[in-house]
C-alpha cells in the first residue's frame, strides 16, 4: 500500500464512553478485521486479556494500526478506569494526536478531565467524538457546553446530529453541508450524503456561522475572504481548522453511536485532515547523558537512531515485548543498539507491528512509527534506546505513588521464588506496581493504583502465571512528615575489620508544604567536605526518606540541609559519613514533631437522583466530604473527598444504595494528617 503520511493516535475516556466499541468499528470499516468485536459479548479484538473480556473493560494499552485513504494510523487504545492512569499516561508521551470520547448522556465525566489534562501536559492535539447520540438522554449541545465549562477547551462543532435518542437518524456535516446517513444492512458500510432538509436548514446555517466565526478569527486572512465573499473555499477552511487544531486553540467535535455503526467514517476523515503528522511536529527535547545539556532532535528517518521504550509485556511463547516509539533514524531487526539509561549493550532480535494480540514482522522501523521489539534484556518503560555515539537520553515518564497495599503469600514454600519472579516480571511492565518483602515478617507485600488494579493483577498472577497464592486485606500505604525545625547533630565511630570508621554531621529538618516532595540541600563547599563524602549524607539522608522516621512508612515533604561537618583524613570513610547520615536523619525526625499523613482520595459518584440522598450519606459516614453536586439530565454528579481507609468495599456497597445503577471514580487527591 503507498502510504503518504502516518498518524499516532489515542483513543481515550471515562470508562464505559465506547472507546473500546468505537476502535473495533475503525478497524472494521478499515478493513483490517473481518468483524466486528463486542465489548457487551466478550470478543472485542483490542481488548484481547481474558479478564478484559469477563470484566468489559480495557486494561492494558493495545497496539493496532490501519490504513485509512494512504495514511497509516497507529491506535493505541487506552483504559478508561482510574486504577489503570498509568497505562493513559505512558501512552500520551508518544503520541501525536488523540481523540476525546464523551457520553453523550454524562458528558464530561470524571475521568475524562482526568484524560484531558493529562493530554494538555504533553501538548496532545485532540479531536473529540460524542458518542452514544442514540441513547435516551443524549443531548450533543450539552456536552459541547460542557467542555467549555469543565475543561476550558474551545470545541467547534464539525457536525450537528440529525435527531437524538430513538430519533438520531444521522448528522449534517458542517464543512460540506450535506447529510450523512448510514444503511444498517451493510453495518455502516455504505453512507449516503444527500442536501440538508428543510427542516434542518437553518439550523445548520446557524451552526456553520459559528463554525466560520470560530475558524476565521484566528485568521486576518480568512476574515478577509469570508467578509468579501461571504464564505471560504472547503480547502482553505480544512487547513486552517488542522493548523489551528495542532496549535490547540479549537477542538474539532464529532458525533456519531458506534454500537449502531454510525459516524466512525467522518471520524476517520478528521483524524486524516485535523492531526499532525510525526515530521509535522516540533524537534523532540532530550539531555545529552554525559552533560545533562539540552538536545533538539529533528523527527527524521535519516537522523541518528532514538527511540523510546514506552511499555513492557511479557508473553509466555515470545519473552518480554518492548513497546517503543521512534523519534530520529531506522532501527534494523537483528542489529545491535545501546540502552541508553542502562548503558547496556541490546539486541533488536526481531522487530513487530502489533494488531492486538497478533503480530506481523517487519524488517525495519523508521522515525515516527510505533512498533514493538523483541530481545530488549535491560529495558524498562521510559528507557532510551539509541546508539552508543550518540547518548541523548529521551524525556522520562513519571507516575503517581501507589496508596494501596495488600499481603500475598505463595499456597506452597516451593512457589516462593517463582512468585518472586513474577511480581518482578509485573513490576517491570507496570510502573504504579511495587513489590517488596518486610524485612520483619518476611511477608511479600504488592503495592498498587486502586483495589481494582491490585484485584486485576492478583488474578493474572493467579490465572495466567498458574501461582496458587493467599491474599490479605487491602492495606492503605500512610505516609509521615514532621511538623517543626530542628537541628541535630550526630556523631558515629565503628571499628570494622580492625578500621576505624569516623564521621560527625550537623543535618537540620524542616517540614515542607505539602505536595513539595522531599529535598535535600548542602551548605558545605568541597573545601568544608570533600565531593564524595557529600555524596555519602545525601545516600543516607534518602535512604531515611524511604525507611520512614518512626512507622517505616515513607517520609514526604521534609527538607534536609547539611549544615555542618567533620572528617578525618585517616579515619573518615564513605561508610561512615553515609551511616551517620542515615543515623542522623531518623534522630532529628524523631525530635521534629513526626506525624502521620494517610491519603485523601478525589471520589466522583453518579447515580440516578431518586438514590442521591442514599449515597450522600454513605460517603459522609465514611468520612467523606461532599464538595459539589451537579444535576443531569438522567443522573446526579457528587464530588466528594474521603479518605482511603473508609472507601475499602465502596463499589459493593454503592451497587446496594443504588440497585445497581450507580457508577463511581476515586483517584489519589493528596496527603493529609490522619485524625486521631
């Protein structure tokens, strides 16, 4: 197939908006699936994990891509579900474009600010989809007013619908102004365009005003053709609409209800003609691994090779899988390239392109395409492949602390490493997924998003690694701080193998506003002590930050300077001066007014309003503190914080309050002192 440009896009919403529906009618009516998958009856094609299929909902990030009119559109289809954020997140680092799917029932729903302001700090152009136009209580003008109000985005409709609920019959296509509607015998298939009916006219010529007004005021020179001329040429007006799209000043607005296979086709059209082509987009910002300078790399097949691993999967008949997005260069299978983070040899053993859970080989990867590789030993999500003499290492990602903790213990003493492995090998593909053992009791301790994600995970570990295991209760992940400015000194002396190890440090602590993280800052110059030894407090200064001060959980927001310091030129050691360091960080704490922090979570409830009185009081005898309720049309919208520890079991109980029908997100908010 002559390709003339390529496209990385996400697809990505609140949960249960249709990315998934709307992703399996892409690729059918691309032609690269000879079906259509259903998310309701278990054989969506992108949502290929067993669990995905019982569950009814996307868990890890699929790679697919499909050619559409000579371009080639690689989709990666995101979750929805707060718990699986970190799957959102590392998916934006690599894409050029996204669409926004809304419900045109809830419209902008929680997680979809969430999404949305996730893909505003990676400078994603978007285009957005409202779909489920024929459900009862759709209404596509709310939910334009509502991305105004709620993510302060400037939406310009492309289409109105043509009817809504039972009566969404088709759209009207506000750059062509025709209508579109599609035959239900063919699955959508066929599209007739035909004039606007006298019905609808002036209800279009009003909504192409505002299109026109929109467009043109970013333009002098349209603004000119359209006063003169009363309208602007179709040719003009696409481009200005995709230059002002990748600039992010408008969000172009589609509609469509996939499960009824109308309105993907358009869809397809606006992702080809409003966003960006990788060599379209501005040089990407990396730092030269040896001097941390600043480097600017053209996105060129003919440049130096770099690429960014973005996602890690481990699949039982072909070892570890490597995601990665090429930025600069061609990557050849079966040749030899440098991690650059490890500074590790590598070998691209084979090089794939991922339609779901199949695969088809490829000889090579060129600069702007998404690919996925095999043989990659060192390699993490947010490592930079490359090559040797030319060590620019490519932005890192970075993902939310987990606040969630439970117990896993292996049926069998036998499975004890191998479960060891395991959670090494999940730890590897999810970067919000910890595992470590308590050096008290010996327990293997796993550490996650939500009680979904630790629940997701402990049933891959169960079902698709074939480990028996026990599990304890959710546990919540606190945190401690300390409340005053103290200054404390501390010596230490050890003799070890007939050596005597000496040091004397002078650390002061204060605590830092919250969300600040933890920092570490030296008033000594290499005068007063050496680099090195520097080098050893700042080891064991953050080596208590992770330890704790008198719980073991972590230390946040507390700043530590080195006020002070004595060595010895025959005595003094590494050792020594980090040991102190460690020795010194926890006294000081202790004298500091140590507290303990747990975490707040943002909770969004929607649920049908004869149940709101119900739920408003479940979340407030759980401690929670309703901050706002919003009316809908069909449903109730409560945002409310609570902390962690009291929101164990909400979705059981929710599902009671409301026979059901009610829905809700919690993602982390913040740190705060816990009661007494």
């Amino acid at each position: 197939m002559n390709v003339t440009k390529r496209r990385n896009i996400g697809i990505m919403a609140h949960i249960d908006a249709g990315k998934t529906t709307t992703t399996e009618r892409i690729l059918y009516y691309t032609g690269k699936s000879h079906r259509i998958g259903e998310v309701d009856t278990g054989n969506a094609t992108m949502d290929w994990m067993e669990q995905e299929q019982d569950r009814g909902i996307t868990i890890t990030s699929a790679a697919t891509t499909c050619f559409w009119k000579e371009n080639q559109i690689n989709i990666i289809d995101t979750p929805g579900h707060v718990d699986f954020t970190a799957e959102v997140e590392r998916s934006l680092r690599v894409l050029d474009g996204a669409v926004a799917i809304f419900d045109a029932v809830g419209g902008v729903e929680p997680q979809s600010e969430t999404v949305w302001h996730q893909a505003d700090s990676y400078d994603v152009p978007r285009i957005a989809y409202v779909n489920k136009m024929d459900r009862v209580g759709a209404d596509f003008f709310m939910v334009i007013d509502d991305m105004r109000q709620k993510l302060a985005a400037n939406p310009v409709p492309m289409q109105i619908p043509v009817g809504a609920e039972d009566k969404f019959t088709g759209v009207i296509d506000l750059l062509s102004m025709r209508e579109i509607h599609w035959d239900r015998e063919s699955l959508g298939f066929e599209m007739t365009t035909q004039e606007i009916s006298d019905e609808h006219r002036e209800r279009a010529e009003t909504w192409r005003e505002k299109l026109l007004d929109s467009v043109t005021a970013a333009s002098d020179e349209l603004t000119d053709i359209y006063l003169e001329e009363g309208d602007v040429p179709l040719d003009r007006l696409i481009a200005a609409i995709r230059e002002q799209t990748i600039a992010r000043t408008i969000v172009p607005v589609y509609c469509g209800a996939s499960l009824r296979n109308m309105g993907v086709q358009p869809l397809l059209d606006a992702v080809v003609n409003f966003l960006p082509a990788p060599e379209e987009l501005p040089p990407i910002v990396g730092h030269h691994a040896n001097s941390d300078e600043e480097v600017h790399i053209e996105r060129s097949a003919d440049g130096k090779p770099l690429a960014l691993v973005f996602k890690i999967q481990s699949e039982r008949e072909s070892g570890t899988l490597s995601f990665i997005r090429v930025y600069s260069g061609t990557f050849k299978a079966g040749t030899a390239v440098q991690n650059i983070d490890k500074k590790k040899k590598e070998r691209l053993n084979r090089i794939l392109r991922m339609h779901a859970a199949r695969s088809e080989q490829l000889s090579e990867v060129v600069a702007g395409d998404i690919a996925v590789v095999v043989g990659l030993k060192f390699a993490q999500t947010g490592d930079t492949i490359g090559q040797q003499d030319f060590p620019v290492i490519l932005e890192r990602m970075h993902f939310p602390e987990p606040v969630i903790s439970v117990a896993i213990e292996p049926k069998s003493l036998s499975e004890r490493d191998r479960l060891k492995q395991v959670l090494s090998t999940l730890s590897l593909e999810d970067p919000t997924f910890f595992s470590s053992e308590d050096e008290d009791t010996g327990e293997l301790i796993i550490r996650g998003m939500g009680e979904l994600h630790i629940e997701v995970l402990v049933t891959r570990i169960i079902k698709d690694f074939g480990i028996d295991a026990k599990i304890g209760k959710p546990q919540v992940t606190y945190r401690e701080s300390i409340t005053r400015t103290i200054e404390h000194t501390e010596e230490f002396s050890k003799l070890i193998a007939g050596k005597e190890n000496t040091a004397t440090v002078k650390l002061r602590v204060e605590p830092l506003a919250r969300g600040s993280g933890n920092v570490f800052t030296s008033e000594l110059n290499e005068e007063r002590l050496p680099r090195l030894f520097q080098d050893a407090v700042k080891r064991g200064v953050e080596g208590g930050f992770t330890s704790g001060i008198v719980l073991g959980y972590p230390a946040i927001d507390v700043g530590v300077t080195l006020v002070n310091a004595q060595y010895d030129e025959q005595t003094s050691t590494e050792f020594a001066f980090e040991a102190c360091a460690s020795m010194g960080f926890d006294s000081a704490c202790e004298k500091a007014g140590p507290i303990l922090l747990e975490p707040l979570m943002k909770v969004d409830v929607m649920c049908p309003q004869e149940f709101m009185g119900d739920v408003i009081q479940g979340i407030t005898t759980r401690g929670g503190v309703v901050q706002s309720v919003e009316s809908k049309p069909s449903v109730e919208h409560i945002r409310a914080t609570a902390p962690l520890a009291a929101m164990f079991g909400y979705s059981t109980a929710l599902r009671s309050t409301t026979q059901g029908r009610g829905t809700y997100a919690m993602e982390f908010s913040h740190f705060e002192r816990k009661a007494d």
